[in-house]
C-alpha cells in the first residue's frame, strides 16, 4: 500500500510517498521562510499563494523521485487542519481532486496527528500507549497515545506555545526568523544560568504549561542592557527545559501503561532539548523516541504515515470533508478546559 501525503497548514508546502510499512519512497518540501523573513512572522495570505504554486510541481517531483505514477498510489492523505485556513484548503482540496480523478480512499489528517504518529514512523518498534511531548510553533502539549484517533490531552498551554516562545524570543534579541534555530545557535555560546528567568508553574499541582511570563522576563533582560545576546538565548532555552522537564515527570508519576517517552514537533528539533528528555527518560528506565530533525518539522512523510496509519485502521474520509482552521485531537480535553486554550 503506497500512500500520497500532502502538507500545507503553514509556511511549508510539502508531498511525501510513504508505504503502509513505513518506508518512504519519497519527500519533498517548499519552505516559504524566505518570503515571510521580512515581517518576522507567516502571512496568511502569501502564504496561501505560495502553497498555490509550489504543491502540484512538489507532487510531480515526488512521484518521478519514487519512479511512480499517480495510478500507483492507494491513498491520498491531505492535512486537513489545524492551521491557516487557506493553506489548508489548498493541501485538502488538491487531495479531494487527486482522490476523486484517480478514485482513490482520501484520509483527512489532523497536522498535529501526523506530528503525534511521526515517531512511529521514525522507529516501527514504538508501541501504543506512549506519552508524547508535543512541542510546535502553536502547540505545547502531554498527550497520552493510544492509536490513531484515540488521544488523550494530560496537559496544554495556558497561553504560548513552545515554538511561539522560541520565536518570540528570537524577534526580541534580533535573531530573526525563523526562531527556534536562531536561539538554538546564540544559547550554544551563552552562558545558560547567566540571566534569572522565571519558570511559570513549575512545580505546581495543576498539570499545564506556561510561557508568557517567561518572554516579558527576557524582554526586561535584554532591554537592561546587562546582558549579552548569548547569555539572554542560553538561559531562556534552559528555563524552557526546565519547564518541559518538571511538566514532563509530572506526568510521568501518574501514568502507567506507557511503553516510552517521545517527542514531536518544530521543536523537537531541538538538541538540547532532546538530550534533557532522553535523560529523563532514563531516570524512569523509559525507551526515548524522537524523530529525526527533518521529521520533526513540518513535513509530508509525517501526513503520508498517519494517512497509513488511519487507512489501516478503517478511518477514511469522504469529500465533503471540511478543511478546519481549529481542530483538537481531544476534543473532550478542550471542552472541559473552555475555549481559547
Ligand atoms: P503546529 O504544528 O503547532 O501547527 P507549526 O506547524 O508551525 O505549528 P512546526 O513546524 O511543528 O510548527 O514547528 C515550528 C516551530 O518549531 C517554530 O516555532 C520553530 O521556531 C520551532 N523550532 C524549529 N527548530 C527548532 C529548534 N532547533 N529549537 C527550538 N525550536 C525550534
Ligand atoms: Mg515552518
Ligand atoms: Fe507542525
């Protein structure tokens, strides 16, 4: 079984051949950073457009790398939400098209899915149930996996998220955009207990995470004029650790049935974020799975594996399916917590 994947919730257009046991045939990817580096951030609107004309030639290219045609294909997996509504559209409709022409199952995928079953992929021995550390531009979360379609949300953001806290740490010290590997780069010459920053709800008996606080904080840091660039990144990216570790063992004394610890998501990509999980992991005598680095941010491989996964699993979609710009994988979390979280 050969499933097409198609990416396009935010600055990246992507389409990936991937097989129902994992191998992949095939990934490319258009990144739109360049014409979003002006403004420090994604506009919607080009980047609709830039979906528009990037997806098709990305697909063609990526059935010739894998020597195949659309005929050869079984499934078509779009991203179907959360994200910019018109990107998404763009992905969804040309997977309606493509699954319609060719008369092919389509498979709506939830882009926090792809990056949630990404680690499966990255390593076919990961089991369910697993806890997963969540960690994008506009998510933080603790999901307890189960399957496909089957999560369980332990914990959120009460206001940013990590990646949005990366970047909005990199657009105060001047580092540009995109952020996280920006910070990434300056923190690994800075001093990381260089500069006290707060870290919010560390500790605390409630499960969720915060980082709001934490950006005014380097916001006063750097306008104090005492510290250095390089100092300011490190200990911010240390407080971020610290905030993920303590929400992360948090959970860790709670569940029991878990075969690992993982993590997924932009920031995921993260190394020194990586090596304090995987220490962590080890304190509980836990197996650590995370993707590697490309897997880890936006990509089509990931949407193309949880369209097998789903496909496999009975979960097809037909073609009134809508695209959604907000689409929680545990809807029953986000309705106990209220909206806006
Ligand atoms: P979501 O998946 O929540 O819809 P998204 O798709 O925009 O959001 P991803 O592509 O998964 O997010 O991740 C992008 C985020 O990851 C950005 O905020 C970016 O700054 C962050 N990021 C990428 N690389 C790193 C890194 N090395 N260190 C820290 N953060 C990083
Ligand atoms: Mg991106
Ligand atoms: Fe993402």
């Amino acid at each position: 079984t050969i499933i097409l994947g198609l990416e396009s919730s935010c600055d990246e257009t992507a389409a990936a051949l991937v097989t129902a046991d994992g191998r992949i045939l095939a990934h490319r990817l258009a990144t739109q950073e360049e014409a979003h580096r002006p403004y420090g951030g994604v506009v919607p609107e080009i980047a609709a457009r830039a979906h528009v004309e990037a997806l098709a030639p990305l697909i063609e290219a990526a059935l010739k790398d894998a020597d195949l045609t659309l005929d050869d294909v079984d499934v078509i997996a779009a991203t179907a939400g959360p994200g910019l509504i018109g990107g998404v559209m763009v992905g969804l409709v040309t997977g309606k098209a493509l699954a319609h022409a060719a008369n092919k199952p389509l498979v709506a995928v939830n882009h926090l899915e792809g990056h949630a079953l990404s680690p499966r992929l990255a390593d076919p021995t990961l089991q369910f149930p697993y806890l997963l550390l969540l960690v994008s531009g506009g998510h933080c979360q603790l999901l307890h996996v189960r399957g496909p379609g089957d999560y369980a949300r332990l914990a959120t953001t009460i206001d940013d998220a990590s990646g949005e806290a990366f970047d909005k740490t990199a657009k105060l010290l001047g580092l540009g955009y995109p952020g996280g590997p920006a910070v990434e780069k300056a923190a690994a010459k800075g001093d990381p207990k260089a500069v006290p920053l707060p870290r919010p709800l560390v500790g605390t008996a409630e499960p969720h995470f915060s980082f709001a606080g934490l950006k005014s904080a380097v916001m006063r840091a750097a306008q104090s004029g005492r510290y250095s660039t390089q100092d300011i990144a490190a200990s911010f990216q240390q407080a971020v650790i610290d905030c993920l570790i303590d929400r992360t063992e948090r959970q860790l004394a709670g569940v029991q049935d878990i075969t690992a610890l993982v993590v997924a998501g932009g920031v995921a990509a993260n190394q020194s974020i990586r090596a304090a999980l995987e220490a962590l992991a080890a304190k509980h005598d836990l197996p650590f799975v995370a993707p590697p680095l490309w897997l880890c941010t936006d990509n089509a491989a990931m949407i193309a594996w949880a369209g097998a996964e789903r496909h496999a699993a009975g979960l097809i979609d037909d073609l009134t399916v809508p695209a959604r710009p907000r689409w929680p994988l545990d809807p029953s979390a986000e309705k106990a917590r209220g909206a806006g979280v």
